[in-house]
C-alpha cells in the first residue's frame, strides 16, 4: 500500500471547496471531505485507477486524476512516486485545470 502524501495547496483546496460547499449544505460538505479521504484511501491501494491526463507542458506529464466518489465533479490530481501517491490539487472539473497547473509550475 503507498503513503498519500498531500501538498499544502491540497489542503488549501480542499478547505475552499467545503467552505464554499458548505454556504448551500453544511451536512454536504462534510460528506464530501468523508468522500475525498476515501479516494486518497482507494488511491493508496489501488494508484494506477485514475485516468492520465492529457497536458501540453512536459512538467504536467504523469500527471493522474479522478474524481471523488459522489462528486463527480471534484477532481484529484496526482503522481504515482516510488513510495508514494503525491497528491497536487483537488480542484472542481469546470474550472481551467491545464491554466491552474500552469500557473503552479513547479510540480
């Protein structure tokens, strides 16, 4: 089984995305920081699961991503390490995801 390594952004991601989540249900929101945990565990048995993106730049190569079990629309995106599942953002479908890494290069 790997390690689930989270970059401080995921925890800033995941923090607005149940914030904001929470302004309509707060009820939702928990549910949906029970369902990321719940991913990160399924990714750590089972990492190749998540589909490889398909980014332009050479640094976003190797780059996974799926989505957290009942919502659908929240992604997890990540690489598979030696050891480790390092996980780079949780960030929701509709937004520029290529833009957003662009922008954090140094992944």
């Amino acid at each position: 089984m790997f390690e689930i390594k989270k970059r401080p952004q995921v925890i800033r991601d995941l923090i607005d995305l149940a914030t904001y989540i929470a302004q309509d249900n707060l009820d939702v929101s928990d549910r949906f920081l029970t369902a990321a945990e719940a991913t990160f565990k399924q990714l750590a048995k089972t990492p190749a699961i998540g589909k490889l993106c398909q980014f332009t730049h050479p640094n976003l190569a190797e780059i996974r991503q799926i989505s957290i079990k009942g919502f659908q629309r929240y992604l997890i995106f990540y690489r598979i390490t030696e050891s480790a599942i390092d996980i780079l953002r949780v960030i929701h479908g509709a937004r520029d995801i290529e833009l957003i890494f662009d922008e954090d290069l140094e992944v």
